[in-house]
C-alpha cells in the first residue's frame, strides 16, 4: 500500500512540474491559461483527489484503533467521502467545460461543498488524534522518549490541522468574496 500512495505521489508531483513547465516554457505568454488550465494539471487534480482520499481513510482507521470507538471512523469516512465525491464531481465538470470561469459560475456550490468538507474533516481528525494521543499520554506509564515522542505528534497534528484548515478557509473565502478578482 505504501509503494502504491508513492507511485501515486511521483505520477502526481510529475504531472505538476510538467503543467509548471507548460505554463512557464512552452506557453510562455498565453493568457488563455489563466482560464484554461493544461490538461497534466486537470489530471494532477484528479490523482491528487485519490491520493487524499486513501491517506485520510488511512488516518480515520488510525482514530478507530487509538481510540477504539467505530463512530469516530464513521464521521471521518463520512467528511471523507463528502469530500471526494463533491470533488471528483467538480474535476469532471472542468474537464467538461474546460474553463475556470464557467465552472465557478455554475459549480461554485461544489466547490464550497469541498472546501466544507475538507475543512470539517482535517479538523475532526486533527482535534481527535491530538485528544486520544493526549490522553494516552496522561493515562499511561511512558517512558520519558516514548513521552517526548508523543508530545511531538500532537504538536505535528495541531500545526498541519491548523495549516491546512487556514489554508482551505483563504481559499473558500477569495473564491467566495473575491470571484470576479481572480
């Protein structure tokens, strides 16, 4: 599973750093672009939906065996497929209409669905794990490294949560209050 979320990892950065190369190389000075995105980053999109998608079921079943509670899972997987389901909805539309403008137009509920659901799941997550690690840190008898170790978890998860939660709200608001700017 590992080997596969890597291949996924270097097909996603490679089809990146080719959209970057299109962008800035060969169609150097195009401004349909701006609207019209190359069709690398369209699939990168795409790959990048997946990727999430298995990384975070990955860390809803990590809630269900730290904490050993089904419901917590059951919410994540939830936000989870919310998430993925409003975004593969939203990348089939721009692959469809293959204008950013158009699609933000008549797709914006989807895209705000996503944003919601990416922001409420990363949330959930990163608020449960640092709860459940934190309190098997207090209720039980660590070693002073396997302590520090822990603590490092929870202040890895607080800051990405939080990054990635400031991150999503930024964009949900300048694509929310500033569409016609962009």
């Amino acid at each position: 599973m590992v080997l596969c979320i890597s291949i996924l990892s270097l097909a996603h950065m490679l089809l990146i750093a080719a959209s970057i190369f299109t962008i800035t190389v060969t169609s150097f000075g195009d401004i349909g672009l701006v609207d019209r995105a190359p069709i690398y980053l369209e699939v990168a999109i795409l790959l990048s939906l997946f990727v999430d998608m298995i990384c975070q079921v990955f860390y809803a079943a990590r809630l269900w065996k730290l904490s050993g509670h089904r419901w917590m899972m059951c919410i994540a997987l939830i936000l989870i497929l919310g998430k993925a389901v409003t975004g593969l909805l939203l990348v089939t539309q721009w692959l469809t209409v293959h204008s950013m403008g158009t699609l933000l137009r008549h797709w914006s509920w989807a895209q705000n669905a996503t944003l919601t659901f990416a922001t409420a799941g990363d949330t959930f997550v990163s608020v449960s794990l640092s709860y459940i690690l934190w309190r098997k840190r207090v209720n039980a008898a660590f070693t002073r490294d396997t302590t520090k170790l822990i603590d490092h978890l929870i202040e890895w998860t607080i800051q990405t949560g939080l990054a990635i939660g400031v991150i999503t709200e930024s964009t949900f608001y300048f694509h929310r209050y500033t569409p016609t700017r962009l």
